[in-house]
C-alpha cells in the first residue's frame, strides 16, 4: 500500500532575516543556511533520526508520496515561505521530480474569540509534492523563498535559501 508521507517544516525567518540581510535574490542560486534555523516533522513514523529539527532522515517505499509543506513560526502571518525545489546533491536518485499542487477543501478555522464553535469553509491546502521511485539514499536540498513585509505591509521576497536533509528508501 502507497502511503503518503508529509513533511512539515517550521522555519525561523526573523532569525534568517537577522542573520542573512543580503540574501540571493536569484531563485536558481540560493543562499545555504545552516541546520539552526529549520524544525521537520515528518508523519506516519517515517523518521530514522532527526524527527524535530533540520537533520531530518525519514525513510519511505517505493510508490509513496511525499508532501513538504512550510511555514514560518508565525504561520506564515508576519514573514512567509514557500518551498519550491527539493533537489538531489548526493547519493541515490529515489525522488520524482516534485511539482506543486494546490488542493480546494473544506477546512475549520475559528468562529473568533470563542474559538468553538469552528467555522467550516473552503480553504486552499498547499503541497510540493514527489514521488519515490527507487530504493536507496539520497542527499537532497530543500529551497525555498521567504518573504518579509514591505513598509506598507506588503509581501515581498528577501531571498532565497537552502539545506540539506536525507532520504532513506528500503523498498
């Protein structure tokens, strides 16, 4: 049975703002950034190692997808991200080439300062999806653009980045 493995990722953009304020601003070449500033969490009991931070080492079968999805730690309210490569650098090749989908579905927010009773109303959910497609271990980056507000409040790219987990597929 194909299973579908997601990976959540929080990541620490006012520390990246702080610590890189001249970023790549060139999607093709993004800036490197070390393992402080990401925490993954993958689903299903798929983590090897790492489950909680930047060193993520999940593993997965072959015919599973698997869904990163990000956010910053204020929800993407204040500075933003979207994730938009996972690329091989190193080891075996176990990844499709991912591609992103939006999906429109019903979803619950709260009703306001009571919370409860929840509102139910569409929502637009938002994957970088890939499949496995060998066994193996490969060494992958994660890249995204993160965006910060504008003195108007407005979105506006800061830059570009990457890091480096790892893929473990027994099969």
């Amino acid at each position: 049975m194909n299973n579908i493995i997601n990976v959540q990722v929080t990541i620490d953009t006012e520390a990246i703002i702080n610590d890189f304020p001249s970023p790549s601003t060139d999607p093709a070449n993004p800036t490197g950034i070390g393992h402080q500033y990401q925490y993954m969490v993958v689903t299903d009991g798929a983590s090897i190692s790492g489950q909680g931070g930047a060193d993520l080492n999940f593993a997965a079968q072959v015919g599973d997808n698997v869904r990163f999805h990000g956010t910053s730690a204020s929800d993407n309210f204040e500075n933003a991200l979207l994730i938009y490569g996972i690329d091989r650098f190193g080891g075996d090749q176990v990844f499709s080439p991912f591609m992103s989908f939006t999906y429109v579905k019903n979803g619950v927010a709260p009703t306001g300062v009571n919370v409860l009773p929840a509102h139910i109303g569409s929502q637009q959910f938002w994957f970088y999806e890939g499949r496995v497609i060998a066994e193996g271990v490969e060494n992958f980056k994660v890249v995204f653009a993160l965006y910060s507000r504008d003195s108007n409040g407005l979105p506006i790219v800061h830059g570009y980045f990457s890091w480096d987990p790892t893929v473990t597929v027994n099969g």
